[in-house]
C-alpha cells in the first residue's frame, strides 16, 4: 500500500472525528505509562494522541510438497501486505494528527469466528511530536515509527541517534516431513535432523534479509532491539511463519556524551 499523508481511505468515520476533536481541543490519549510519559516529554517531545490501523485480511490457500522443504509465498505475502495495510494507516492517523513519529508500536494478530483463513492485523501506538519543531522524520517523509518502550526510545535519543522507522522481514515456511524409513534409522540415537536444522535456518535468514532491506531503503545505520518471532498460525504442524521486527535507526549530527550507567533498584512488587 503507498503512502498518502493526506489520505484518511482507510480511517472509519469515527476515527476521523476522533482524530480532529482530540487536534481541536487539545486532549490527548496514549498507551505510555507514566514513567514513559515523562522521558518522552524529558527528550523534547509530546504527545499527540493513540493512532492505530487495522486490516481484516483473508489469507489464500497454498498447497505444501510433503517431502519438500520450500516457502509458502502466497502466505509470506499475505503476512507482510496485511502488517503494512496496518501499519500506513496507523502512520496515516498520526499524520493526521501533525505527528513527527509513533512511539511504543505493538503489531497484533486477532482470529475471530468468521473463519479460519481470516486474521485482524492491529498496528497502535502513540504519536508524538518535537516541542522545537526538529525534523525526525524518516528520510521517506512518513513519520518514524518505533516499538521502543519509552525508556528506550530516551536512551537512544541520548546515544546520538534517532529511529527512522520499524522494519520486518516475514517468511512462512513448510519444513518437509521425514520418511518413515529415515524416521525408523534415527529412532533411538543422537543424530542432528539435519532436513529441519536446515528448513528453519533459510527461512529464518530469508525474515532477516527481508528486514535488512528495509532498514537499507530507510538508509539507516544499523537496526537495535531485533526480535524474531515464530507462530504457525494454525496452518498445521509443518508450516511457520518467521516474523523479523526491529527499529530502524540513524545518527543525529552532533556532539553527544553518553550517560553513565547508573544501578537502579526498584522498589516495585
């Protein structure tokens, strides 16, 4: 989906109104909590308010190779089109609220009961904006998004760096079964299964240089608090989707100087 800062398609009425009460009287909504609503104040930038983007997406049909270990790219496809409907209309919310960024993003899935091949995909967090009007846009011209906590989102400012963007790579993959006679030769010994060793090894890589290429089209410098996840979505025991997700980061021209580390004790239960 391309990106129109001036489009609200895909924004229900409702949301709209939302959206131009909350600009008009200055109220805001957020998911931050209190201590992340201070350092994100504490690094020059307010709050706009909770933006979000959903996409009810019906995810086709492929047929696996039982004894072939290979990429569903139908559903790989289908897993990343639906994040990114998600995630433009969440940033599309925030433009549209004068947000430079989006702090805290979490990316959902939802199954309901109108069928097994149907997902929601739920993109919400909260837009910001720089109180001294400082460009922290991505290259791109969207607002940066980022699913650092608030606390990260601060120490990262502090290092000389900024986010430009959250990057994903996904990959879904079936792991071809064993024969039955290979099955039987390796009952009872300590031998690497080496047809699964491989099949997660490539697809995981394929999620990672998926997230990679974004990162470089963001023209970032490296890519910090990386996670891979792994679901199979109810596809069956053989197929699994490997979901990449990192921040995109840039350094701040400028002379910083790191703070020092310091011991905290909490005195939470």
């Amino acid at each position: 989906m391309s990106y129109d800062p001036t489009s609200r398609e895909g924004i229900p009425n409702h949301g709209r109104s939302r959206l131009e009460h909350m600009k008009a009287s200055k109220l805001w909504t957020s998911d931050l909590s209190v201590n992340e609503f201070l350092l994100i104040q504490q690094a020059g930038f307010e709050p706009l308010g909770l933006v979000m983007g959903s996409s009810i997406y019906h995810i086709g049909f492929q047929q696996s190779r039982w004894k072939v270990s290979e990429e569903m790219t139908v559903l790989s496809h289908a897993m990343y089109e639906a994040r990114e409907l998600a995630m433009t209309r969440m940033e599309e919310e925030a433009e549209a609220l004068g947000g430079d960024g989006v702090v805290g993003v979490r990316l959902e899935i939802g199954r309901y009961d109108w069928g097994e091949h149907m997902a929601e995909f739920l993109a919400i967090g909260t837009a910001v904006r720089h109180r001294e009007g400082e460009l922290h846009r991505a290259p791109n011209g969207r607002p940066f998004t980022s699913d650092l906590s608030g606390q990260e989102f601060w120490t990262l400012l502090q290092s000389g760096h900024r986010p430009v963007g959250m990057v994903m790579g996904s990959c879904v993959y079936h792991v071809a079964h064993r024969g039955f006679m290979q099955s039987l030769g390796q009952m009872g010994q300590n031998v690497e299964l080496a047809n699964f060793t491989q099949a997660l090894y490539n697809a995981r890589e394929l999620a990672m240089e998926r997230m990679q290429s974004e990162a470089e089209a963001l023209q970032a410098e490296g890519i910090v608090a990386v996670r891979l996840h792994e679901n199979n979505h109810g596809w069956g025991s053989h197929v699994i989707e490997f979901f990449a997700l990192g921040t995109a980061i840039v350094p701040v021209g400028g002379a910083h100087a790191l703070p020092t580390p310091q011991i905290v004790l909490t005195l939470n239960d």
